[in-house]
C-alpha cells in the first residue's frame, strides 16, 4: 500500500500519481543521498526501464527531484526541497564523499551568484565540495 501523502505530493506538482511515479517518490523519501540513474534502476531491476526513465525526467520537470554532477562522471538524482527551483537553477552546494561515493545536498547555503562580463550568460552553476563525510571518519 502506497503512501497517502506521496500521492499528494505529485498532485501538488501536477504530476500524474501513476504506479511507477508513487513508487520511485516513495524511494526518494525514504534515502537522504543523490543517487545514480543505475541505483535507481537496480533497485527497480524488474521494472520496465524506459518507464523508470520517464518518471524521473517527469520529476526533474516539475521540480520534485534535480540532478547533479558531482564530478564523478555519472549524473546523480536527490529529491528537491519544498520550494525549490533547482531543477531550473541548481544554486545549493553539494558534498561528495571521497571515501564512499555518496553524495548529499547542501541546502542551507546557496551558491553566491557571479558577475560575469558582459554579453555573457550563464547556464548553468555547480558547486561541489569534495572530503569524507561523518560516517567514514568514524
């Protein structure tokens, strides 16, 4: 049985609350880590791939998850927060565990914004900050 309140979720963002929808929004609610599209499809390994696919560019649309490109060379999915316009402007910080591989959102901090010279336009920002996070330093 799904979560009431994943359901309402999507209908808040005008999202479709379909099987797979309810389903890969529940996962994200459940993890506090970016995760890569092959963690994502391999604990989904016995759904129709292009479907999962689907569902997360749906939410990258509507500002229920955004990506990020941690350095890693494989882009990454976190749930936004409420509010937010990352999918659009990724203006947080990240942190990438070097140890780990994992990878979270810095939400308290936005990234400062860069005056660039003129005729020039900015598409896009990324600010990562690599180290070990508090679970491997123990």
């Amino acid at each position: 049985m799904y979560n009431k309140k994943i359901e309402q979720k999507l209908i808040a963002k005008d999202v479709k609350p379909t099987a797979m929808r309810l389903l890969v929004l529940e996962y994200f609610e459940s993890i506090n880590t970016a995760i890569s599209l092959r963690q994502i499809e391999s604990h989904f390994d016995n759904s129709d791939m292009s479907t999962l696919y689907r569902t997360l560019k749906k939410f990258v649309e509507h500002n229920i998850l955004h990506t990020i490109d941690d350095g890693t060379g494989t882009i990454k999915y976190a749930k936004c927060i409420e509010g937010c316009i990352c999918a659009k402007e990724d203006l947080h910080y990240h942190f990438h565990c070097l140890n780990c591989k994992k990878t979270i959102c810095l939400t308290e901090q936005s990234i400062p914004s860069v005056k660039l010279p003129n005729n020039y336009t900015m598409s896009e920002a990324n600010m990562v900050v690599k180290g070990m996070c508090a679970d491997c330093q123990k």
